[in-house]
C-alpha cells in the first residue's frame, strides 16, 4: 500500500479547515450552499487549488461563490495560519469543480443510450 505523501496529507487538512470555516465562522451569505469537494497542493506546499461546488446549479450562484471567496481570502489564509501550525501557509487559488455536474452529464447519457437501446430491441423483437 503506497503511503500518503506530505502534500495529500496537509490538502486534506486544509479541506477539513476550510469546510468547518465554511460552516461555523464565515458569515458571507455566497458561501452559505457551498462545499469545499477537494483541494490540489503543489508538491512544495505552496499553492492550494481549493475546489467547490454550489447547491444552486446555476453560473450566477457560482459566480458569486467565487466572489465570496475571493473576498475571505485573507480571513481564511489567516485563520488557517493560526490553527494548521505550518511552516510555510499556501497560496489559495478556488475553482469551481465541474467533475460533479460532468458526472451527472454522462449517467444522463448513459440513461439515455439505454433507453434507446431497449426500444430498439423491443421493435426488433416484434418483427
């Protein structure tokens, strides 16, 4: 079994932060239906590429998540600081993760597919 090297070990830390920030401290009304679903560090610890997703699965709501974070930047650099006890704290860059709404793109299609295969193995079966 590979072990877990030291960037996946503090990505999942700072994920675990983040969501309870999320939850308890940040008052924002944008980040109110947001969940933090991953976060990417580079291997010398220095950026973070947080990943979100939005209740509300329109761009609006997206957009203004993105705007929200960008303002408590600074609040959860700061407070993260405080409580992870890392030498170096990252840089935060927040993406939208669209690997959720892809997922759900291809069970739509894979549905679809499947229906059209058992109507046309139903007109076959008639002939």
């Amino acid at each position: 079994m590979k072990p877990f090297n030291r960037a996946e070990r503090v990505s999942g830390l700072i994920q675990e932060a983040i969501s309870d920030l999320l939850q308890k401290s940040i008052k924002d009304p944008r980040l109110q239906a947001v969940s933090i679903t991953g976060v990417d560090m580079t291997r010398d610890l220095k950026l973070a590429r947080v990943y979100f997703v939005t209740s509300a699965e329109d761009e609006t709501s997206r957009e203004q998540a993105a705007a929200g974070f960008k303002k408590a930047h600074g609040f959860i650099k700061y407070t993260l600081a405080q409580e992870l006890n890392l030498r170096y704290m990252p840089e935060f860059q927040f993406f939208y993760d669209e690997s959720i709404e892809y997922g759900f793109h291809m069970d739509r299609v894979i549905e679809r597919l499947k229906n059209e295969h058992s109507t046309n193995n139903q007109s076959t079966d008639k002939k």
